[in-house]
C-alpha cells in the first residue's frame, strides 16, 4: 500500500469519493463509525491531506480509487 496504508485505511478514500459520511462507510466493511475515523485520521497523518476532498485527489493520484 501506499505511504504505509493498511488495506482497511485504502478502502476508505473510495467510499469517501462516493461521498460517504462516517457512518454509511462503517456499514460498508462492517467497521464501527470510531473505527471509519481512525482510518481517516490515519489516511490523515500518513498521506499529509488536510481534509476528505484531499484524501479522494491523494487515492486517485495514487490508483486506489
């Protein structure tokens, strides 16, 4: 994965790119909504994006989309 993803922190941008909230993208991968935003603070910390719409140009860019 890249810059360090776990494959369960690259499954979010997609979900998030489908315009997602929190909530419905736990219910995807049977995750709980706390869980969803730790990947999404990970995605965060480990890609350097600021915000979710940084996060679906950094998957993108990077072919996890």
């Amino acid at each position: 994965m890249p810059d360090g993803l776990t494959v369960r922190e690259a499954e979010v941008p997609p979900l998030v790119a489908e315009g997602l909230p929190n909530a419905e993208i736990a219910a995807r991968p049977q995750a709980s909504t706390a869980t969803v935003k730790t990947h999404t603070d990970n995605l965060f910390a480990k890609t350097g994006v600021r915000d979710r719409a940084q996060a679906v140009g950094y998957a993108c860019r990077k072919g996890i989309t």
